[in-house]
C-alpha cells in the first residue's frame, strides 16, 4: 500500500500529484477514533438492511454464511447511526 | 372451538418460527460496490458522505467525477490517499461545473474520435453549498444555459463546515455559526434567508432539477437516476446533515434528515421539464420547533424569532403545494 507522506520521496511523485492506487484511503483506520462500539445482538435483528445501507463509513456488511451482519472495526468510528437507526433495537452502543 | 384454538396458537408458534429464522435476503435495487472507500476522514456520523455514497451507488462504475473544494473534498484526498474508486479530480472552489464541462466536450470528441469505446459515460460534478451557492454560483450557471450532459450535485450542509463553521448564503435564517454569532447585535444569528438554488436552477429551464435528503434514500437514487437518464443539465440539491456544524449528537444525522422534510424546512421536490412536483407531501406539517429542539445553532432562538421563521416556512410549503397542484391539473 501506499507509503505515509512523510516517507515518499519527490522523485517518486506521479507528475500533477496523481495518485494511481484507487480507493488506497482504506490503509488508513479510522477506527482509532472511536469512543463508543456497536455491540450487535444477531437474534433480536430482523435483517432489514438498514445498518447498512445508514452507515457512512460502509463499515457493516452482510455474511450470508452465518446469516449476521459483521462490523469491520478497522473503520467503523462509533457514531452510532446503526444503534439508534436500528428498528428491532438489535444494535446497542457500549464503551470501548 | 377447541381445534380452533389449536389452530390459532399452531398459527402463532408457525409465525414465531418463521420471525426467528429471518435470513438476509440480497438487497434490490441497492448495489452492493462501493465507490467511496472505507478510511475516508470523515467526522463520525456525516451524513454528506453517505449522500455522496448513495449517489455513486446509484451511478454505477461509469463515471468521472470533478469535485469543488468543500468537506468531501477534504476528507477523501488527504495526499497520498484518496477514497474514491472511481476518476476523481480536485479543482478550485469556483469551477467545479466548468473543469465538468470541459471533461463532457474532451469525452465527446474522443469518442467522435474512437480513441476510447463508444458508452455511456456519466459526468457527475460535486460542490458543497459553499462551492455551489456562492463561489461556483456562475460556473454553475454556464454550464446549465449551455446544456451540457452533466449531473450536478450540492450536497448542502448549510455552512462552510470545513473551515470551521463559517456562513454561506445556504445557512438558513436564524442559524448561528462562527461568522454570524447570534447576540446583542444579531439576536437571530443568521439575518438572511436561505438562497433558493433549486428555483435558481429550474429558472435556467433545465430539464431536471431536484432536493433530495439521504434519509429518504430510495427517493435519492431514483432521481440520480432520472437525472442520469435526461439529455442535458441536472441538478440535484441535497441535504446532508452536518453532526459537528449543526452541533446535534453524532447518532441523530439521519432524524434530523428526516424532520427537515416532515417540518417543511427542506421538502422534497422535482422540477422535470417545468413542471413541479412535491415527492413527499406530509398529511401535515410538524411545527419547526420540533426540527430546531436539539440543534445547537438555534439555541438561542427565542419565541418570536421561532413564530417569524414559522410563518415563513408555511407560507413557502404553501406556495409550493400550490405550485405542484397548479402544474398537476395542468
């Protein structure tokens, strides 16, 4: 992945600071910003798909397999959109 | 009477068995790809960035994006990493609409030229309300009256949040933020009205102009995709939520979404081809106080300033309705 600013050398500057890797932002976790976590109860959740489709950091995802949703903490920032939008109350925010 | 009973309450332990084995079912109409990536710097709870997320989504991968300086600018390009997954360019607060009428007439005869294949490629500009309303007011303006085949979104967080809370001819009467302190001498803070951009933009006789808010989401994307569908300019005026501008709690962006449209601050409506039409008409309006209770820039609002901004706001949901009505019997 991409190295951190102040280790890139300017030889190594694409001419017109064009960055070439799409969507590298994701080697950055913004889940270090996060006070409160979503702690998510699979039996009360009616699978509405609204956690996911609410949450701005696309941090929730569906796992057909086990037939739960699954949070990816690396970005998940702890607003918690998907506690309070949840409409079974199958999400509950709790302390990190 | 008996089996009947039994029937009843073999009903009922079906029904429970059935709620308890609720599996996920994919999605309709809701891509599952992401165009804005994971690790954008966002503050928690934006609401704007999931806006720009429902808008690509409903776009698809065939699009280039050319994004004024504002919030999603800023937190999805700090160099070297950029969010988006999709081609992306960064310009100036001021020519967002033109750089996306140059790349619309560049892609437009390179196809001609068949240096690249012949589909059908979206150009979407991006502004927030700052680069929309007051700096990029007159690139945007070209671009509308010379009829270029863009999608032009403003995703209106009501002020410059970015740079710390400072006003834009966006901010609605009675707001308070850095730069229009309410006190002694402003006691409403914010002492202009919102600009109407969407009546500015449906004066230019676009063919599809439109609000929208991302709590309504499927209202959202059905008009990106309507804007993508005509032949010529659209603009689509958005209202984001901002946690940090607006001071409300991080978890409340997607209810105040919703209040703004059931209180008629912000309705929901389109104007296709000149003619209005309200998409979401509540049986009857919630009194604003109910929109403001909670948000720390109308803190100070008090009960005469609340009643003026009250008549105002009923007096333009009225004239709207009346305007939809007038161009349904039509």
């Amino acid at each position: 992945m991409t190295k951190p600013m102040d280790q890139i050398l300017w030889q190594e500057i694409e001419p017109g600071g064009v960055i070439t890797e799409p969507g590298n932002a994701s080697c950055y976790h913004t889940g270090a910003w996060r006070s409160q976590k979503p702690k998510y109860d699979p039996d009360t959740c009616i699978k509405c798909w609204r956690c996911y489709i609410m949450c701005p950091d696309c941090a929730i995802s569906p796992d057909y397999e086990n037939n739960v949703f699954v949070w990816n903490f690396n970005y998940c920032k702890g607003c918690g959109i998907c506690a309070y939008e949840c409409p079974a109350n199958a999400i509950v925010m709790e302390e990190d | 009477m008996a089996s009947a009973v039994s029937d009843v309450s073999i009903t009922e332990t079906k029904m429970a068995e059935t709620e308890k084995k609720k599996v996920i079912k994919p999605l309709k109409n809701f891509p599952m790809e992401e165009y804005i990536n994971s690790g954008h710097r966002a503050c928690q709870g934006c609401a704007e960035v999931l806006a720009v997320r429902h808008v690509l989504k409903a776009i698809g991968p065939d699009v280039v994006m050319a994004m004024a300086t504002g919030c999603m600018e800023i937190i999805s390009s700090p160099y070297p990493y950029t969010s988006w997954t999709v081609p992306w360019i960064h310009i100036a607060f001021e020519n967002a609409a033109a750089v996306a009428s140059g790349i619309e007439a560049g892609l437009k005869a390179l196809k001609r030229k068949k240096r690249i294949p012949d589909k059908e490629i979206t150009i979407l500009a991006m502004g927030g309300d700052g680069g929309t309303t007051d700096i990029g007011f007159q690139a945007l303006s070209g671009m509308m009256e010379r009829g270029h085949k863009i999608i032009y979104v403003c995703v209106d967080n009501e002020a410059y949040m970015n740079t710390g809370i400072q006003r834009s001819s966006s901010t609605p009467f009675g707001a308070t933020t850095t730069t229009s302190p309410a006190g002694r001498v402003a006691p409403a803070g914010q002492m202009t009205w919102k600009k109407d951009m969407v009546a500015i933009a449906a004066a230019h006789g676009i063919p599809y102009t439109a609000t929208a808010c991302p709590t309504f989401y499927n209202d959202l994307q059905k008009k990106i995709l309507k804007a993508k569908e005509v032949d010529g300019p659209s603009y689509i005026h958005i209202l984001s939520v901002c946690p940090t501008g607006w001071r409300v709690p991080l978890h409340k962006a997607i209810e105040y979404g919703q209040l703004a449209v059931d209180t008629g601050v912000f309705p929901l409506y389109e104007v296709e081809n000149g003619v209005w039409k309200l998409n979401r008409k509540p049986k009857e309006l919630k009194p604003v106080v109910e929109y403001f209770k909670g948000q720390g820039r109308y803190r100070h609002l008090d009960d005469t300033l609340t009643a003026e901004i009250q008549d105002k706001i009923t007096a333009r949901w009225n004239r709207l309705v009346k305007m939809c009505e007038a161009d349904k019997e039509d």
